[in-house]
C-alpha cells in the first residue's frame, strides 16, 4: 500500500508522508465516530477521499485492465470502493449534530408546527 501512495502523488514523497496519510486515516475515523463536529470534518475527510482518486489519474495501469475503464483492477476497485465511503462521509457530516440527540429535533420539530 505505501508503494502505491507513493507513486500516486505527483510530487517527491519524503520518507514520513505513508505514514502521515495512516495517520489522518486514523483521526478521521476516530472523529466519525466521536460524531461531535462533523462539519468541520468535512473539508479534511473530502480532501482525503478526492486524494485517493489521483491513482486512477496518475497510475492508470494499476487501476484498470486493458485501459478499459469499466475492467477495474484489485486495485481499481478499491479505489473506487472511496465513492461509497465519500457518499456516506458526506450524509453523516452535512446532517445535524447527533451530540444533541434525538430529542432536540422532535423540540424543534414540535416548535415549528406550533408557529
């Protein structure tokens, strides 16, 4: 895996850059599922996912066979697997802030029907 993240980047890779990409994977994950502040997620996590896209612009041959792009690769398929995780991303991150519970959208809820 870190061959490929390597040589998906178009710019020289220093030696830690592998492991910074593991990393924000990690927080990423870990701030999903803390489900506090998902907005501000949103611009890291869409940076993240649209960067994994560069394999199927830079390294071609690694995603699709017989550069036929509906012959995904191993590879290919998992870098297209990111378009689920993107969607999913975005539903949860541009959806109300689930720390506050249910309850505080049946109040709003009941609030507007009042009006």
């Amino acid at each position: 895996m870190g061959k490929l993240v390597r040589d998906a980047v178009p710019f020289t890779t220093p030696a830690w850059f592998v492991s910074a990409v593991g990393i924000l994977e990690i927080v990423v994950g870990l701030w999903f599922l803390s489900g506090r502040r998902l907005k501000w997620l949103l611009p890291l996590f869409a940076a993240h996912m649209f960067s994994t896209f560069s394999v199927l612009v830079f390294l071609p041959g690694a995603a699709f066979q017989h550069a036929n792009p509906w012959e995904l690769t191993m590879t290919g398929e998992f870098v297209v697997k990111n378009l689920v995780l993107l969607s999913a991303g975005l539903f949860l991150c541009s959806h109300g802030d689930p720390s506050r519970g249910p309850e505080h959208a049946m109040r709003a809820a009941m609030r507007a029907l009042r009006v």
